[in-house]
C-alpha cells in the first residue's frame, strides 16, 4: 500500500469544501450584495454576458441591475418564500431566488421558464394517500411515479439509508428499456457527511448537465470578509467535481435530488436520473420541494403507525408483566414467563442471568455462553446495550441462535437477555463497494469514485435483523419497571411509589406532545375534504381517538400527582345529582352504542356536599367507563345517588364479568386488573379507578368495590361526607 493510499480514507472525502466551490453552474448568474448600502460585492463572472451588461456589475447598486421594485421586494426580512420574482434584465426574462446568508444577501437568476404545475394535485396526492393505507414500500413507489410524472426524467428512485448510511433503492420508476437499480445498495462513501448535510439544507438539488463549464465568482474572495463566500443555500451552487465524475461512471447527463426527512433526520431522498441534459424551471422545482415536504410528513406518520402497533403490542405485554411484578420477586416473574418475555421485543429467544443461574426460554444459546455474553457486559460495565452483530463483539458466540443481542441491567450483576439468531443475507450493491483508488486533485489526494456499477453481490453473515426503536424502549420500560419492584422490596412501597409516579409523569409528558399536531393534521384533511365521506370519517375517527388519548394522559399525570401528594382539589359547596345526571348523558351514547342499557336513579331533593365539581365529574365518567368496559352486549348499567344521616353515596353497577373475591383487594391499585379482565383483553392502564379512590379521599369519603364473584357483575361505592353547612 503506498503512502498516499495509508492516509486518505473516507475522512478525507468528507473534508472536501463543498459549500464554498467558489463557482456556480453556468445556466444562471448569482450577486453577492452587502447589506444595508445594496452594494453588489461578488458577481458570477458569466454575470455580464448572461444578462446583457456591459461589463460586471460589482460596486454597483443591487437597484441598478435589477431595478428598483424588484430589488424593494428583496428587502424582505426572509426573500425566499418570495421565489421566483419575475425580472427583465438586458430583453430576457429571469426567475429570481434570493436568500440571506452570512452576512450577505445572495440573489441568483435563472432563464424564465413556461413550464407551469398544478397545485391541487399535490393537495389531492396528498389526502389520496392519507386515505389509501399503503405500506411504506408501495407508497414510496406511488411517490416516484408522482415525481416522473411530475418531472419527466428517464428514471426516479426512492433512495433510502439504513443506520450506518448505506443506501438503497427501496423503489423505483423509469423508462421501460433501462436497467432495473431497484434493491441495490450503495456504500455510505457514495454520500458523504458533508453532502448529506447540504441535502439536509437544500430539500431540492438540480443539475441540469453535468457537461456543464462552471462559472468562477469574482472576486474569489469576499471582500468584506476575505473568505470564500457560502453557497450553502445557493440553488446554483457548483456540484463537487468528485460528484460529477460519479454521475459520468453512471452515464447521467442530468439530475435532481429530493430529500426526504423524518423527526428532522435525513430519511432519503428522490433520486432522478434523466440520460440527456434536462433543465427544470424553478416553479416545477419549488413544487417538487413542497411534494418532498409532503411526503415526508406521510412517511413519519405511516413510520410512526407501524411503530404504534409494535408499541401497543408491547404496552400489553408489560401491563401483564406490572401486574405480576407487584408484591413478588422481580426475577423469579421474568423467569416464570418467557413467552411473554420473548414477544415484548420481538425476539427468538430470553435468558435471564441471576445470582450465577441462567434460566433460558425460546431460542438462545447455552447457559454457559449466555453466562459468558452477561459477563462481558459486566466486564465492559455495560448497562442497557444492543447489537445485531454480536459474535464481532463476543466471539465464539453462537451466530445461529445470538448474532443480535438486547441486553438490561437488573441490579447486582444480573441481567435479561433478548436474543436474535443470524440473518444471512445476500446484498446486491451497485459496484465492489470495498473499491479504493486514490488520485490527486486541486485539493490534495483523494478517493475516486468507482467506475464500474455491475452488480456486486456479497454474503453478510453474524448479523441479526437490528432492534429496532419500539423494542429498546420496550426492555428500557421493562428494565424501569423491574428496578422499580427491587427498590419496592428493599426500601419499602415508598421509593416505588416515587419512581413509579416520576415514570408516569414522564411518559404522559411524551405521549401529550404529538397530541396537538394529529388533532391540526384531522382539522387539515377535514377542510380538505370538501365532500368527501371517506375522509370526513377518517377525520371523525382520528378526533375521536385523539380525543381518548388525551383522556388517558390525563389519567397518567393525575395518577402521577396522586401518587406524589400533589393532586388537588377544589372544595366548594354543591348539588352532587345534577352533576351525576349530566355524566350519565354523556356516557350514553358511547353505552348504547355497545349495546349497553344505561339507567340513573338521582333524588329529586339536593344531594349537598363540598367537592369539586370538574375532579367529582371525573369520579362519575371513570366508574361508567370502567363499567361498559367489562360488561358485554346486553348488558346493564344502573347509577345510583342517595343519602344518609352523614354521607352521599354514589353507586356503579353492572351486569358484567365480575370480580373473584381474591382481586376485590386490589382493585384500586394502580396497574391493577383481575385475571378475568386480562384473560378478556379488555384491560386499560388500570388508573381509572386509581383516580376514583384518591379522588375520593381527598374530598373526605372512600371507595369500594363489592361484588358476588365471576359472571355476577361489579358494584362501585363511592361515599362523601355531606355539607351540613348548607341549609
């Protein structure tokens, strides 16, 4: 290996200043305009011959060149959404793009172009996809047949990266005689970190031809600042000469580039290929930005529904494992249920290394190479840890049955294991990604791309299906909950309480923050609509669950403060039956609806009591909630208020599963559900009636629960001392 080949790598290619070339393509003119004098102070030197000058514009007003209306709009304190504004220099009309960079107003002119879109179609690509519940791979083939049809270029992908930025043609339209790039992979050299950071600035990137001579800036410098001037954000910024000369080895002769962005991340992107010279208008351009936006929304909410399901999975799997976790010893549960353990993440296999014993269940390898996988992590003073390449990290590890592993602390050295077995896998890259070879430019030596694209196949082996997002978080909350149960048997229901209310909190702060854009991205489709049923439904339906989301982060950060002694009530003087009556309407119809009779008996009399009303109405809502959930069509409900010498007394009944008299006790715990209920998959959080007790306390009264077993339903009390006060 020669010496110039020991010391350029991948880093060096990533050094290259792309953002400062100092040239910009040639079909259009770019000025460099200092601030506030509206001086020009840099000028693209095919400036003059492109716009009719006499000679570069540099020291002259910005007004001068472009006229004084124009140059009034620019002032704007963010110019770019003004684009294009259409301009007349030297008897040829211009699009003009300006934006503020640096310190200096950057204004770029491109020919005009006829070329028109049309604007609902992106509204009706849009909510038609909202609509038709495609999975991410059909969709992003819908989205490049959009962008083709869009565009006109010969070929278009949908370009996906994995964690490590390699990338994939995940899919992909083009014209019938080329060749097929769909399902290559590309190394993560072809992109490097400083251009994914300018498709992360720059949604859209055009060149029009890659044969193209680039125009130098003149000055070099700024002089202002005696620094390359930043094209960052300029859309005529020169491409990388290392970039060409890939685009050449593919035979390309024209391109455009759409990111893709998911959770602020760069996702993807739009490649468009087109095999002659193809220059876009900006208007066309602008449009494909706004469809890129679009779709990248679409992507993070079809991303994310996937996502929810695997996280609703997971949430019933650990309710049942919160249940048995109270009162008993944490890692005995885990080893008594292994399917449960299994499904939380999706894994092949569990061991759970304790105290020197390893109990296995599914999938995994032996005890001894477990014990060995556990002590490496507590060698390596690891704490939560995943890999889908362990055998790399722990030799002679079993790939056929632990080439992934997901590993949780569970205190004193021990530790749960999650293992994966091997996914061998034939990769398909587009040229020997491997490919070195180092020549020497303008800025030092470097690395070429490869010249060769013939289909490069490689076996990857010792490597897993990666964990993905919703499984770490799934052992992460597996791991709270059993720190949670070992400070509850060493320090006492205290410490638990504390760390089980702070997780409360925190989860319910997470779940509250995409509530509001779900119920504005609802409100958008339904002004969408116009008169369409489907969609209005989709709308209807989306409100409606927001609406019960909303309800059960309520419940969180109530159950949260309760448990923390800080939920409060207001206590001031009031009639409890018009109160009841009114909760009964509202849980009516969603009753009814079930097939659930729904009766109130309240006395005509006032039932007077110091309480808050909003807090008491809460009480009343929990009690009907949980009773239409375990009561089944046919059933019946009946609410009862009467009085006594001392107290008000609410009642719930129903007609349905019943509660075993072992369960009776327990009710009210948080997470708390009986094993008929769960057996029924009818379980919530188990907060509801939580709130109804604490609730209950804090206005001076008690809850309880009575009924004569499974099959004969479930009578809720709940007793408030009355206001004898009151006259």
């Amino acid at each position: 290996m020669s010496s110039a080949m020991s010391t350029v790598d991948l880093v060096t290619c990533e050094s290259e200043p792309i953002h400062i070339p100092g040239r910009v393509q040639p079909h259009g003119a770019l000025l460099a305009v200092s601030e506030p004098d509206g001086v020009v102070v840099q000028a693209s030197a095919n400036c003059a011959d492109l716009l009719g000058l006499p000679e570069l514009p540099l020291g002259r007003p910005l007004a001068d060149v472009l006229g004084r209306d124009l140059t009034a709009a620019l002032a704007a304190p963010d110019p770019r959404p003004l684009a294009p504004l259409p301009v007349s220099v030297g008897g040829r009309a211009f699009d003009v793009i300006a934006h503020r960079h640096a310190g200096r107003l950057i204004v770029e002119l491109e020919p005009a172009g006829g070329a028109t879109t049309d604007p609902d179609r992106l509204v009706r690509f849009t909510l038609a996809n909202l609509r038709n519940g495609l999975h991410l791979q059909p969709f992003c083939e819908v989205v490049a047949r959009e962008v083709r049809a869009l565009t006109g270029y010969d070929r278009v992908m949908v370009y996906r990266f994995d964690p490590d930025w390699n990338g994939e043609v995940y899919a992909e339209v083009k014209r019938e005689d080329l060749e097929p790039f769909l399902g290559l992979h590309y190394p993560a050299s072809d992109i490097p970190a400083q251009a994914r950071r300018l498709y992360h600035l720059n949604l859209v990137r055009h060149l029009p031809d890659i044969t193209y001579a680039s125009s130098a800036l003149v000055p070099e410098l700024d002089p202002g600042t005696g620094a390359p001037l930043d094209l960052s954000h300029a859309v005529l910024r020169s491409v990388s000469p290392i970039h060409v000369e890939y685009l050449k080895n593919m035979d390309v002769a024209g391109t455009l580039t759409i990111s893709l962005l998911k959770d602020g991340r760069l996702w993807g992107l739009v490649a468009c290929h087109h095999y002659a010279p193809l220059f876009l208008p900006y208007r066309v351009r602008a449009a494909c930005e706004s469809l890129g936006v679009l779709v990248s929304l679409q992507l993070s909410a079809k991303q994310d529904a996937e996502d929810l399901r695997c996280r609703a999975a997971a949430q019933e799997r650990l309710g049942r494992l919160a249940a048995a976790l109270v009162g008993d010893d944490p890692v005995a549960v885990l080893a008594e249920r292994p399917d449960e353990l299994i499904g939380l993440t999706r894994a092949a296999g569990a061991a759970v290394v304790s105290g020197g014993r390893v109990t296995l269940a599914g999938a995994t390898p032996g005890a001894e190479q477990a014990a060995r996988v556990a002590q490496w992590l507590r060698d390596g003073n690891r704490g939560e840890y995943d890999t889908h390449a362990l055998p790399a990290a722990v030799p002679g590890t079993d790939p056929a049955t632990a080439s992934g592993l997901l590993a949780v602390p569970l205190g004193g050295g021990d530790y749960l294991l999650w293992f994966r077995p091997e996914l061998i896998a034939s990769v398909r890259w587009a040229g020997d990604p491997h490919y070195k070879r180092v020549v020497t430019g303008p800025n030092g030596p470097r690395l070429s791309p490869r010249g060769s694209f013939t289909l490069w196949r490689e076996e990857q082996r010792g490597k897993s299906e990666p964990w993905g997002a919703c499984d770490r978080d799934a052992a992460h909350t597996l791991h709270e909950m059993v720190l949670t149960a070992l400070a509850r048997r060493g320090a006492g229901l205290e410490a638990e309480a504390r760390r089980r209310d702070d997780f409360l909190a925190a989860v319910a702060h997470e779940l509250r923050n995409p509530i509001a854009p779900i119920q504005n991205a609802a409100q958008l489709v339904r002004m969408s609509a116009g008169g369409n049923a489907v969609a209005a439904r989709a709308a209807d339906m989306i409100e409606r669950q927001t609406g019960a989301l909303r309800r059960i982060v309520e419940d969180l950060l109530d159950a949260s403060r309760a448990g923390q002694g800080k939920l409060r009530v207001d206590l001031v003087p009031l009639d409890l039956a018009p109160l009841v009556r009114a909760a009964v309407e509202d849980a009516r119809a969603a009753l009814e609806a079930n097939g659930i009779a729904l009766a109130a008996r309240t006395p005509a009399a006032p039932v007077r009591v110091r309480g808050d009303a909003v807090r008491l109405r809460q009480v009343i809502s929990n009690l009907l909630t949980n009773a239409g959930k375990f009561t089944d069509r046919g059933g019946r409900v009946t609410v009862a208020l009467g009085a006594d010498a001392t107290a008000a007394s609410l009642s719930v009944a129903d007609t349905g599963i019943g509660i075993a008299a072992a369960d009776l006790r327990r009710v009210f715990q948080a997470f708390a559900q009986s094993e008929g209920s769960l057996e029924r998959s009818r379980e919530g959080l188990g907060l509801g009636l939580a709130l109804v007790r604490s609730i209950a306390e804090l206005h001076g009264g008690s809850a309880s629960a009575a009924s004569d077993g499974p099959g004969h339903g479930t009578t809720f009390t709940v007793r408030l001392p009355l206001d004898t006060s009151a006259p």
